[in-house]
C-alpha cells in the first residue's frame, strides 16, 4: 500500500484530503475493499467523484440512473450492490477519495 500509506485518511479509511486522490490510490482503496474493479466500477467511482466535488452526494438512486446512461441499460439495485457490496454510495465515495457520506438512507 505504498500510495496509501503517504496520504492523510480518517478512522475509517476516507482520505482527508480530497486533492491526494489519485488511479493509483483508487486502485488500493479498491483492493482494500475486496473488488477486483472493472471499467463499470470505475464508471461509479470518477461519477461519485465529479458529483461530491460538484458539491453534490449521490445517492444510490441517482447512481443507477446515471450508469443506466453511460452503459445503455437499466441498471438494477442488485447489480450495484454485487459490485459495491459495502453500498455503492459509501464505497464509490470511499474509493473516489471523497469524504464519507452523512446520508443515512440508499435514497
């Protein structure tokens, strides 16, 4: 974990400082989580991302309309939550350098 180890992250794992994201952070936090990540879960994670620096957090919800778009198909909450088993919300944001979610609910 050698990217990782030279960026400041919280008690729970989220970067503290949004600027130290970079792919091969990304690809640690990915591998600390257990996904083995596909050109689709990337898709999540640069989405989550451009959202929370836009001053937005999505939520699952909006996720699934959002990839349902990029992938040309109706993605299902089953599907995210196989690639995203912690919730999509949450790691996508985790993974993305983004701070930790305060949503409390999927929607």
């Amino acid at each position: 974990m050698a990217a990782l180890d030279s960026v400041e992250r919280t008690d729970k794992g989220y970067l503290v400082d949004v600027n130290d994201w970079n792919e091969e952070i990304a690809t640690e936090l990915f591998a600390e989580e257990g996904i083995v990540p596909s050109q689709e879960h990337w898709d999540v994670v640069n989405y989550v991302r451009e959202q929370t620096v836009g001053g937005d957090e999505p939520n699952e919800r909006s996720i699934m309309k959002a990839m349902g778009k990029i992938w040309g198909r109706k993605v299902a909450s089953k599907e995210m939550y196989e690639m995203f088993p912690g919730m999509p919300s949450k790691q996508g944001l985790k993974i993305g350098g983004c701070p930790m979610s305060t949503r409390k609910g999927g929607y």
